[in-house]
C-alpha cells in the first residue's frame, strides 16, 4: 500500500505528532489553512467516512481533535471531514481537519 498517512503512522515516514494512541494520531498539515491546522488521522486504513464502520472511531476523531483543541487554548475552531474527491479530500484515508487560531 503507498498510503502516506499509513507511512505515518507505521513511523515509515518521520513526522512530529501532536497526539498519538492506540488509534489515532495528529500532526500538523503541511499545507495549512488557518494558523493552527491539524490532521487526526486513523491508524488503521479506512479509506473515507464512506467506509467507516466503526462509530465510535469518529467520536474519538472529535474527541481527540477537542483535546488538541484545549491544548492549543482554542476558544473557536473548525472541524472538517472530506469524503471522496467531490467532497474535496486528496487523501484516500480518513482524517480530520482541526482548523483555528488567529
């Protein structure tokens, strides 16, 4: 598989992570929108929403993405799933945009 947010997460590819646990991890885009934009991204290959399963999964995306939140003393922020490529998502892995900050 040549799934870059796979390479992440297996450490294939070195990135410094926001956050990391059993399923997900966080770091920041590489081509931010706002000040602060950061992907929650599924250890686990799930291609889209449109694949998603699991339910719980998306709640911990929210979760994790509130947590980051808190951390980075956002009072207003933005969270953003892309499904497929009319949907605007350019990678074939679920993740989800925290966007904020000033």
């Amino acid at each position: 598989m040549d799934c870059i947010f796979c390479k992440i997460a297996n450490k294939e590819i070195p990135k410094e992570l926001v956050l990391e646990n059993e399923e997900l991890i966080a770091f920041d885009d590489i081509h931010p929108k706002t000040p602060v934009h950061i992907l929650v991204v599924t250890k686990a290959h799930v291609a889209s929403v449109k694949e998603l399963e699991n339910p719980e999964l998306a709640g911990d995306m929210v979760m994790a993405a509130k947590k980051i939140a808190g951390e980075k003393n956002l009072d207003g922020y933005k969270l953003l799933f892309n499904v497929g490529r009319e949907g605007g998502q350019e990678i074939d892995h679920l993740h989800l945009h925290l966007m904020g900050g000033k």
